[in-house]
C-alpha cells in the first residue's frame, strides 16, 4: 500500500482517472483509512469542481485558439484533434 507521499504526488492521476486499476485500488485503499489524504484529496476534488464552473462560461480569448494551432504546426484541426493523415486508420 502508498504511503501518504506516494499517495499524494499520485492524486491528480487518480482524480483524472489515468491510473492503472491497481494503482487506483492502492490509492483508494489509502485515502480511506488516512484522513489527512483523505482531506487533500477533497481539497482537489472540490477545487477542480469550483475551476470547471467557473471557466465553464468564459469564451476563449480571440486568437487563442490560432496560437496554439501555430505551437503545433500542420498536424493541428481547428477542432483540436489531429487531421487526418495523423489518425491510424489513414496509414
């Protein structure tokens, strides 16, 4: 089992869902019987909660999105996802 650094240098994997299954059940298992984790991983939780309300109706600053497209060159759709000839199934 994580101990609580372990645990805590993972919490954004976990909240993203990006662990793998064990991991994310050691993680698991350690925030339920450390509070202290417990309480940092709420602390995230909620944060991330009142972030995506708050930038959920604010509209991209014009050109922004022509910014990042020239920071990734051709391969880059106005859409954000990769053009065509980039996706396996045009190989």
């Amino acid at each position: 089992m994580p101990d609580c650094n372990d645990t805590l240098r993972e919490l954004e994997l976990f909240l993203d869902h990006e662990l793998s299954e064990s991991a994310r059940l050691e993680i698991h298992g350690h925030l339920e019987g450390c509070p202290d984790c417990l309480q940092a991983f709420d602390f995230h939780a909620e944060l991330r909660t009142v972030i995506a309300a708050k930038c959920r109706n604010d509209e991209m600053p014009p050109g922004l999105m022509r910014k990042i497209a020239n920071c990734f060159g051709p391969d880059f759709a106005e859409d954000g996802l990769a053009t065509d000839h980039d996706t396996p199934e045009s190989s």
